[in-house]
C-alpha cells in the first residue's frame, strides 16, 4: 500500500502536522490557504502523489499545528517549511500554495532560492501588488482583509459565531459540493480555537506590515524569484479580468519562465477545480529540467 500517514516534526519553536502521501524521490509541498486547513488539498494530494513524495502541512498557528511565540509572518513561516523539508531528507522540493499559502510559498523563493525547484502559486497577486491596487470594489470584497488586522476585534467578533462567519466565505462552494459538509465542519472546529483563529487573524496583520516591508524592499533591491513559476487562478473569481501572468513576470527573474492560465472556477482551486489544478502542475512539472530534489 501506499503511504498514507499523518506525522509531526518540530521546527524552531512550533510543531507542524503534515499529511505525507506516496514514497516516491521527487519532493511536493501543499500550502492551504484561509480558512482553510491541510484538508484543502484532500483531491489533490493523491494524485499527485504517483511517484512523488507529497507533504500538506497544517501552516503554524493553523490546524493541528503549534502556536508561535515570535508571530506569523511569512518569512518566520516559510522557515519553518524549510525545516520540514530537511527533517525529511530533502533539501529543495515543488512547493504549491493556494490563498495564504501562496504568499507564504513567494517568500520562501525569494528568501531560500535553492529550496524551490519550482513554484505553483494558486489565485493570488504579490501583496505589494494588492496593497497598491485597492479599490472601492476590492476592498469590498477583501472587506476581511482590513477587518483582520484589527485581531483584537476581529477575535472577537469572529468567535461569537464562528459557523456563519465562514459560510460566508465557503458557503457557495459548501452549496455546490466542491467542499462536502463534514469538511466545512472541520473548518469551522479549526477555526473554533481561539488561540488558533488569532493566530489566523496575526498571519492576515503581518501582511499589512512585516510582510509588505520585506516585499517592497527585496523588489526595490531587485529580488526576484528565480523559480520556474505557474500561476493559476479562478475565470469566476476576484483575478478574473486581471493580467496575472504578466504580473507575475514583472516578479521573476526570467520572464520566460513565468506561465499559467485561468481554471473555470472561483477563488477555491484545490476544491472547486481539483484535476484541473492536478492537470496543470503536472503539464507544468512535465515540461521542467529535472533538478537534483530527492531525498539525501
């Protein structure tokens, strides 16, 4: 049989729970988004796996996975995938990321260039970008974002009703079976905690903070990611209309190695699209030099 397990390693100061699937040597990290878990990738996870090693980890502070101490910005995070990665035997592997995970995934490939052998980035824009774009339609509809860095409030708020909170946010694709009820129970009971719902809320604070400073600066310095990067994003959803992969190119060292294209579905990709997204990355990996990645 094939592996299928749940572990833990402890990286620095928090303990990541991971779902790790298949034993083959070529390395693939799943990165969830909010507010959302590992269970994101439940579709996904297996078909990847066919001669690969595939690990969804619960991010810090989300899931099953430890509270920091020293925050939930994207660089402490990534470097807490880069001790994932070398617990288990790896020294650089695919790293795909969806909503928060894809912004955790870009500084990781600006922060450790050499860890990342290519890079799937699912239904975002850098932050930079979308702090500099906001208008009076987007900010209404990434109301949450704004709302989010108020964590005190937010916390509170949020907590006296976790259930409806997030139904809004899942509640069409809950309706349309791309996320099944028991799924949608398991988010709201992530959610539930109130250590973990604050640490969801600092991750969404850092962005207006230490993570937008470290992504204006590496960009004024000229860092870039140097990363093959494919960009996927929802027709239905909120980058519908935008000029994604040019963006994304503006962002990468080698604009010819930036691709990517929209899935018929909205912001929720590994759920709502999940072999389109599987069909993509493994078009997009098939086509790739093969790069030394495989357990040391």
């Amino acid at each position: 049989m094939p592996r299928d397990t749940v572990e833990s390693v402890r990286v620095e100061e928090v303990e990541l729970i991971y779902r790790v699937v298949g034993d083959g040597p070529e390395l693939v990290v799943l990165l969830h988004g909010w507010p959302q878990t590992r269970a994101c990738w439940r579709k996904v996870i297996g078909p990847l796996s066919r001669g690969r090693t595939v690990v969804a980890p619960d991010l810090r502070g989300y899931g099953d996975s430890g509270l920091a101490a020293t925050g939930y910005g994207k660089r402490a995070t990534a470097r807490d995938l880069s001790g994932l990665i070398r617990a288990l035997g790896h020294e650089s592997a695919i790293v795909v990321g969806h909503d928060r995970g894809a912004r955790v995934a870009h500084r990781w490939a600006l922060d450790r260039p050499a860890e990342i052998d290519a890079l799937v980035l699912l239904d975002i824009l850098p932050t930079r970008v979308v702090m500099d774009s906001f208008d009076r339609d987007s900010a209404s509809a990434m109301f949450h974002w704004f709302l989010h860095r108020h964590t005190d409030l937010a916390e509170t708020l949020i907590a006296g009703d976790v259930e409806a909170y997030l139904r809004h946010f899942l509640g069409g694709v809950v309706a349309s079976g791309a996320v099944d009820e028991a799924t949608f129970r398991h988010y709201v009971a992530a959610f539930s905690d109130r250590a973990h719902l604050r640490a969801s809320l600092e991750d969404y604070r850092e962005g207006f903070t230490s993570d937008l400073e470290l992504d204006e600066a590496d960009h004024a310095r000229g860092v870039r990611v140097r990363a093959p990067l494919l960009a996927l994003w929802g027709g239905h959803g909120g980058l519908a209309g935008r000029d994604v992969v040019g963006i994304w190119k503006e962002h990468h060292a080698d604009p010819a190695a930036v691709s990517g294209h929209a899935l018929p579905c909205g912001h929720y990709l590994p759920e709502e699209a999940p072999q389109g997204v599987v069909d993509a990355v493994e078009t997009f990996l098939a086509h790739l030099e093969p790069r030394a990645g495989a357990a040391s």
